[in-house]
C-alpha cells in the first residue's frame, strides 16, 4: 500500500511570502508546496497539499486522513494556539501528525509559546523556515514505514 502524506496549512498561510517576510520569509506557499510533492517523491511518500483558513475545513480533511491513512504535516498557523477542536480532531483521526512553525514561536511572543497541536503530534519542528515542512516529512515517512 502507498504511504499518503497530507500537508496541511492552516489561516493566514496562503499569504506566505507576501506576509510579514521579515518573520515568515519570501517563499510562496506554491513553493513550499512544490518542494513537499519533490520531496515526498523522493521519500516514496504520495504527498496532497491542502490550506484552509477555516477551522471547521481544516477539521474536516483531519477526519479524512482516519479513511486514507495518510500521515499529516500540519501548520494550523495561530489555531496551534487557541484550538482545541483541532487537538480533538487529531486525536480521533488516529493518526501520525508532525507540527511545523515557520517561525521559532518559543523565541516571539508569550502567546505563542503554547501550542494545543504539540499535545497530540508526535514531534514539531519550529524556526527552520520552509525546511520544516521537508524535515517533518522525513520524520512521516520513518514512522508510515513502520506501521
Ligand atoms: C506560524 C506561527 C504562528 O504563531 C502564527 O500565528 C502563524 C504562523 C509559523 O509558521 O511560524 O500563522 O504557525
């Protein structure tokens, strides 16, 4: 069976590249996109990219990886804060799920020191920019192997 990996990006992320680049850089999330399907490729990994603003859709393809057993790599941008629909969701998805942050959020503000994801990832990379995304998929692809 082929190991699916979903990247998901949550609000506000649509605007990489053009939103605070001074925090967030100047890739595109077309880019950050393209690299992950190169990337996935490479790993053996079929890898989706989906970016909602919304909680509710973010929640909704969650559920759906329970049904294809794709593994997740998840930016909820500032709902990794505030969201505990999606930490639910996650828990009843079942499945592996790697948190990513653009940004170090442990070295910005307080706020956004806690995140709600990171009770119910694996792991979560943070401050690597765009690699993270490529990082957290090496780390899926160790763990679908081994399922
Ligand atoms: C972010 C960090 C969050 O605090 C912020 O709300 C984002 C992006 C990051 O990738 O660094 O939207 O998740």
């Amino acid at each position: 069976m082929s190991m699916k990996a979903l990247v998901l990006n949550g609000p506000n992320l649509n605007l990489l590249g053009l939103r605070q680049p001074e925090v967030y850089g100047s890739t595109t999330l077309a880019q950050v996109e393209a690299s992950c399907l190169e990337h996935g490729t490479k790993l053996g990994l079929e890898v989706t990219c989906k970016q909602s603003n919304h909680e509710g859709q973010l929640i909704d393809w969650i559920h759906e990886c329970r049904e294809t057993g794709a593994g997740i790599v998840l930016n909820a941008g500032a709902y990794s804060h505030t969201s505990v629909a999606i930490m639910d969701a996650i828990a009843s998805a079942e499945r592996p799920v790697i948190e990513v942050h653009l940004s170090n959020i442990h070295a910005r503000e307080r706020f956004r020191h806690h995140s709600y994801i990171s009770k119910v990832a694996k792991g979560m990379i943070c401050g690597l920019g765009p690699q993270g995304y490529l990082l957290g998929l090496d780390a899926l692809a160790k763990i679908l192997e081994s399922e």
